[in-house]
C-alpha cells in the first residue's frame, strides 16, 4: 500500500518545517515536499504603521538575519523619502551587512552542515553534531566560533547591537564611525582570513570524498539571480539584477531592481506557508532559479577582491562555470564568505570612511517605494505603498528562501528517490533528504505570510497511540 514518512522537524536550520515522503505500493518514491509550517505575517501587521518605523519593525523578523531586513526596509524607505544616503553612510550599512553574511555563513557552515562533512551522513546521528566536531576537530569549531562572534561584533558596533540592531535608519545611518572601532574591526581581519583559509583548505581535502553524492544532491538545471555591480562583480548592497541560466546564458542582465515585479511572480501551494517565486519569462512552475552563495559565484565574472577570485577560479576549475549541484553551496558559501571579509577591510580603509556626514533627511516624496540588497541567503526585496500621511497601507516582501522555495522541494525530492527505499528504511537516507536542504541554509522566520490556506490536519491520541479522532482542512 502506498505511505507517507515524514521528517518532523527538519533539524540543523532555522526555523519550523517538515518534509514528507510519499512512497507507491512498491515503496519507491513518488513525491515529496518541504513543507514551512511557521506563520509570521509582519507584511500585514505593519500596516498602519509610520513608514519610518519599518526598519526597526522589519529587524524584528529574524534573530539570525536581521541586518538583511533592516538593510533592505531602510532601502526601501529612501525610495519613498526619495532621498539618497550619503556616500559614507553607504558605505557603513554595506559594512554592517557583510559583517552579518560573515556571521551568518559561519553558522551554517560550521555549526549546521560540517558535522556530516566531518563525519558523513551514514554516522550515529548522536555524533553528527557541533559538540562532537569540536571534540573531533577542535581547531575547525574554533574557527567557526571566532568568525560568528567577529561578524557579529561588527553589527553590534556599528548598530548598536548584536540581535535586532537600529543603527541602521532611513536616510543612511544613526551614527558616523569612529577610528577606535574602526581599528578594532581592522585587527581582526587577518584572523578571519586565515580562519576562511583553513577552513576551505579543510573542505578541498575531502572534494573527492563527496564527488558521487555531489552528482545527484540537488543537481538539476535552474537559473540563477543574484546583485552584480557596473564591472559585473558581486555586489551586496546595490547594484543590478543578473539571472542566468544554466548554462550561463543571460536571462536578464544589468535589470533595475526596481522593477523586480515585472520578472518574478509569486505562487501560493497549500501545503506551506513560504511563497514559490518564479521567472515570469519561463512560467510557473517552470520558471525555477536559485540564490544565495552558489547563485553569487555563478553570475559574477568575479568576486573582486583578491583572495576570493583566485579561489573562484580553483572552484570553477573543479565544478565547472555554472555549478549545479545543491552539494557545492557549501564551498561557495565559504568563498563567500572570504570575499566579504577583503571588501570590509577595503571600505574601512577608504579615506572618507570617518566622514560625519551619514545622514541624508527628508520628507515622504513618493507613496511606494522598494528596496533590494543581498542577503546571506539570498536575494532579498521589501516593497511598500503609503498614504499621503506616511503610513503603511501594503507591504510585501520577497525573501531569499521563497526564491529558493522551489529548488528546495526539487532537491528534497530529488534525493529522497535516490536514497529512500520502503522497503529498508534507515536514518542515513533520511538524514540525507534533510542536508539537501541545510545546503540552502534556509531562514524559515522570514517566511511571511501565504495568499491562501495551509492544509491542516489534527489528529487525537489516545494513551496507546491510537487515533481517536482525525479532523483535516
């Protein structure tokens, strides 16, 4: 008879969700899905609020990722105040966001996914955890743990603190940067190179090791979108949208992120919270891509900065222009990281970086307003519409997770078929279907809202287990 395995909950991520497995009579699989079961809603309860509020509001959504919606709220927010930061001002929110991709990049890494890189997915899943990889290889937690806590001092000494900052404010920021913090920043530069160094050195070693799984992890042909800058660099804070496709053909180049709306559409599935973006130009369900990490590394013509570029071009080497296996997020996610580390020691060495001048201030000009930067996920595009008065009458927001929405139940599903058997079901194959999405490194708080219903299903047990009683939507 056919049957339905369940993963409840998907562990080594944040936030709730669930994959189910659905088997035919033979016990091969036939579908699957990721299911976001966590339900947020900050899109509807802003509304009513003083538009200059959102920034702090919209810090508020995630512990892990807050800089991103502080960054693209205030974005967001200049658009409707139609006033530009000052150039400094910039400069120190792209500062505040790499420092937050930094720290956000080592927690996946090394706390989420190097416990089944270190020990492989078939280990005692007792073992396969950041308490065991530090008694294993202590000096790779270490490193780990030291590149969190740098990138997240940057944000709390740039804005104010280290969980749900404020410095970061409509019209640039609230406080100009002293040479004190500037200094202390800077000292600790070496050491998170060299930390990125290791660990890269440490994951190249074991490339031969992961080659079969790589194959069939999340390996399917997508676009892929990210922010490049004029020189078709990577770019965090500004910049335009490139897609490519999988063969690293343009989709769109140079595109407004402004007009966003007029390329991506969004879809609703029932049985999760978390919004399926698409390509408009390919349809729905189609129009799949990927952002984030590997998505960077595959539009860019570099990373332009040293140290990373010459490690893009040892990654290219190994996995090709375009890399499509879900597996490599991983070594992108750390090339990533080396790159934000250079571009920080670059801006605050820049002459003017100790510039007074951080604010610009005005008026509402406009009634809607959006604004796009990236996120350590992904690509990440808030959008709002107000009254003459300032207030919020609509929002939306258009995370890197829901772009990923689709990969994800693609990679989930792909994995399942190639590992799970009914017949002989053991915790490795099902730690496998889980670590295909820990790859994404998705942030499931930021799952905001749905267009419609949720499949629900309560069910009443009794003291033996049995169901007494079963009630579904």
């Amino acid at each position: 008879m056919s049957r339905e395995i369940v993963i409840d909950p998907v562990t080594r991520i944040e936030g709730h969700s669930k994959i189910t497995i659905q088997l035919d009579d033979r016990g091969e699989v036939v579908d699957a899905h990721f299911h976001v079961t966590q339900f947020r809603g900050f899109e509807r309860i802003t509304q009513g609020r003083p538009v200059h509020e959102m920034p702090a509001i919209m810090a508020r959504i995630c512990g892990i990722c807050p800089v991103s919606h502080l960054i693209a709220s205030a974005k967001a927010v200049d658009d409707i105040l139609a006033v530009e930061p000052p150039p400094t001002g910039q400069d120190l929110r792209r500062i505040i966001n790499l420092g937050q991709i930094v720290q956000s990049n080592a927690l996946s890494f090394f706390h989420l996914s190097a416990p089944d890189l270190l020990f492989g997915f078939d280990a005692d899943p007792a073992k396969r955890n950041v308490i065991a990889l530090a008694r294993e290889n202590p000096a790779l937690a270490k490193d780990g743990i030291a590149l969190r806590k740098w990138g997240q001092q940057i944000i709390e000494w740039l804005g104010g603190k280290r969980i749900h900052p404020t410095g970061i404010i409509p019209g640039g920021v609230a406080e100009p940067l002293t040479a004190e913090v500037r200094d202390r920043i800077l000292a600790g530069v070496p050491d998170a190179i060299a930390a990125v160094e290791r660990a890269i050195a440490w994951y190249k070693t074991d490339m031969l090791r992961w080659e079969e799984e790589a194959a069939t992890f999340g390996n399917f042909r997508t676009a892929f979108m990210g922010l490049v800058d004029r020189d078709g660099n990577v770019d965090y804070y500004d910049g335009w949208l490139r897609v490519v496709d999988a063969d690293g053909k343009f989709l769109a180049d140079r595109v407004d992120p402004h007009n966003f709306n007029d390329y991506i559409g969004e879809a609703v599935e029932p049985w999760s919270y978390l919004k399926s973006t698409y390509w408009k130009a390919m349809g729905y369900p189609d129009g799949i891509y990927r952002v984030g990490p590997l998505a960077r590394v595959n539009i860019a013509d570099r990373m332009g900065t040293p140290r990373a570029d010459e490690e893009l071009e040892k990654f290219r080497w190994r996995v090709g222009r375009v890399a499509g296996s879900s597996f490599h997020y991983h070594y992108a996610r750390l090339i990533d990281t080396l790159h934000c580390i250079e571009k920080i020691e670059l801006l605050l060495r820049g002459p003017d970086i100790l510039n007074k001048h951080v604010r610009s201030r005005a008026e509402v000009n406009r009634l809607e307003g959006i604004g796009v930067s990236e996120a350590p996920r992904g690509t990440l595009m808030h959008h709002y519409k107000v009254n003459d008065d300032g207030i919020v009458q609509w929002a939306n927001l258009v995370i890197a997770t829901g772009h990923n929405n689709m990969a994800m139940n693609r990679a989930v599903l792909q994995v399942a078929r190639q590992h799970v058997k009914g017949d002989r079901l053991e915790e490795p194959m099902l730690n496998r279907v889980e670590a295909v999405i820990r790859c994404y490194d998705p942030c499931l708080s930021c799952s905001t809202h749905a267009l419609g219903q949720m499949a629900l299903r309560i069910q009443l047990l009794g003291p033996d287990g049995a169901v007494l009683s079963d009630l579904a939507r």
